[in-house]
C-alpha cells in the first residue's frame, strides 16, 4: 500500500498569534506584503487582492502593532516594504515549506496506509 499514490492529502495553514491568540501573520499578511512589494503602494495592493484600502491598511497596521516594527513605508505617492518585511517574508516562507513538508511525510507515515486499509475493509 506504501507504493501506491493516496487518494488524500494532508492540508493546513500556519499562521503566527500572540500571547493573547491575536493574529500577527500569516498567510494573508504575506499576500498583501508581496502586492504592496510588487506593485509599489498599498491601493494597487487592495485592488488586486479585491479588498478595501481600509483592510489593507488595518491588517498592516495591526501586524505592526503587535509585531512592534514597521512593515511598510511611505515611499513618495507609493509605499514600500521594509528590510524587517522582506525578513519576515522570508522566513515565513521557509517555515511554511519546512511544516509542509514535515506534515507530508508524517501523514503518510501516521495516516496514509490507516486510511487505505480502513476504505478497502467491508462494513460490517
């Protein structure tokens, strides 16, 4: 059963919270930071995520807040990330691809070969 590709896949989403289980980033917060660094400002960021000026904005600020360093600035008419962004982008990045795969392979050692042998068993 071992060398058969299962049907199913583990999925999840990592996100960081903090001590009092507030968001700080995540995915989400990734998506805006990698719109603002690519197209320079944060309305073009809202338009493309099809979200308000306002919840772009808040999330940011929020993040900020909690984070306690800024992750984006003013750039002229625009905006523009901050070294401290693009670390944090980074290493989320890595992280996200560490947990990944570290989830794949311990569900196919925990629960892939469970599953198959439990769906080919007859009912009783």
């Amino acid at each position: 059963m071992g060398d058969t590709e299962s049907p199913f896949h583990l999925r999840s989403k990592i996100w960081i919270e903090d001590e009092k289980g507030a968001m700080v980033f995540g995915l989400g917060r990734y998506r805006i930071l990698d719109a603002v660094d690519r197209l320079g400002s944060l309305q073009a960021a809202a338009r493309e995520l099809k979200m308000s000026y306002r919840a772009v904005w808040c999330r940011v600020h929020v993040s900020e807040e909690r984070l306690g360093k800024p992750l984006v600035v003013r750039d002229g008419k625009g905006s523009r990330l901050t070294a401290f962004a693009r670390s944090l982008m980074k290493q989320f990045r890595r992280l996200q691809a560490i947990v990944e795969t570290e989830s794949d392979e311990v569900y196919r050692t925990l629960m892939a070969d469970a599953i198959e042998t439990i769906k080919e068993q007859p009912e009783t």
